[in-house]
C-alpha cells in the first residue's frame, strides 16, 4: 500500500522519473487501474450536490472506458503518425503512464465543499492535463516535450468528435 502511494504522490508532483518508473514495471497495471478509479470516485464525490449518487457508479465506468480509449488514441497517434527515431512504446506501458497521470484528479473530491466544485474541476483538469504530458512524453521515449502536448491534443480532438457524435446518436440535448 505504502508504494502505490507513493507513486501517486510522485505522480502528482510531477516527477519524470515516476512515470518512467511504471512504464518499465508490467506489475504496475492494477495500481494504474486503482488510481483512474479513485480518481473518478473523487471527481463523482465532488459532484454529488449536482449530480448524485447515481453519477458515480456510471462517472467511474466512463473513466475506465475513457483511460482505455485514451491510450489507445495515444499509442495510435505517437508510435505511428508522430514517433521520434527512438520511439518504441506498447499499450501496456501507456495504460500504466496515463493511469498515473489521473493522480492529480484525487482532488477533486474537494469540489463537496460547497462553492469549491468548479475551481477544484478547472486546477485538477489542468493539473491532470500537465501530468498527462509527462507520462507520455516518458511513455513514447519523446525528446520534445513539443511532441507530447501535440501528441495528447491531437487525441484529445479525436475523443472530443467521438463523444459528440455518439452524444448526437443516443440522445442529445434537444430530444
């Protein structure tokens, strides 16, 4: 218990190394599923006034769909469309990276204080974001920190498009 926890305050500090550190350790696969998981029960607790109960049980099942959707989006885009010449990477070791990048997320279970949810959202989704960009800058062995943030921005429009459009299919605003 003591080592994941020290992973995920690592993690949360932005250590590189960390994220080097679970890309090399195929055992590190549960504590990256633990932290996506912990990091959404925090997110649904912290919007309970708004959402409920209801929104944590299906909060979380999105996160995990999410993580795995996310990861392969990055591996597809870093290893085969904008790898560098000592890119070599598999989804194993971007599950595990970006799993540890959800550990700035533990604050949102802040956002119950009222008044706090949305602040707390906003610095956790930034924070979240930065450590997304050391994980796989670390994950695909880039030298360009450049790379990396257009690397998750690129998966990040493609998610984007494919949530509105599934949004649109089953249900959308206006039906």
């Amino acid at each position: 218990m003591a080592d994941i926890m020290s992973r995920i305050i690592r993690a949360a500090k932005l250590d590189a190394s960390l994220y080097e550190e679970v890309e090399a350790d195929r055992s590190a696969i549960g504590q990256a599923v633990a932290v996506v998981v912990l990091s959404s029960i925090a997110a649904g607790v912290g919007t309970i006034g708004r959402i409920g109960f209801a929104g944590l049980l299906g909060g979380t099942l999105m996160s995990l769909l999410g993580w795995v959707i996310w990861a392969w989006l990055i591996y597809m885009i870093g290893t085969k469309m904008l790898p560098e010449p000592q890119t070599r990477s598999d989804m194993g070791e971007l599950l595990r990276t970006i799993g540890f990048s959800s550990s700035p997320g533990l604050i949102r279970v802040v956002g119950i204080i009222p008044g706090l949810a949305t602040l707390v959202q906003i610095a956790a989704q930034i924070w979240m974001l930065v450590a997304m960009v050391i994980a796989v800058r670390q994950a695909l062995d880039y030298t360009s920190t450049f790379r990396a943030v257009g690397v998750c921005i690129i998966g990040w429009l493609i998610q984007l498009f494919f949530i509105m459009v599934l949004f649109w299919i089953f249900g959308g605003a206006g039906r």
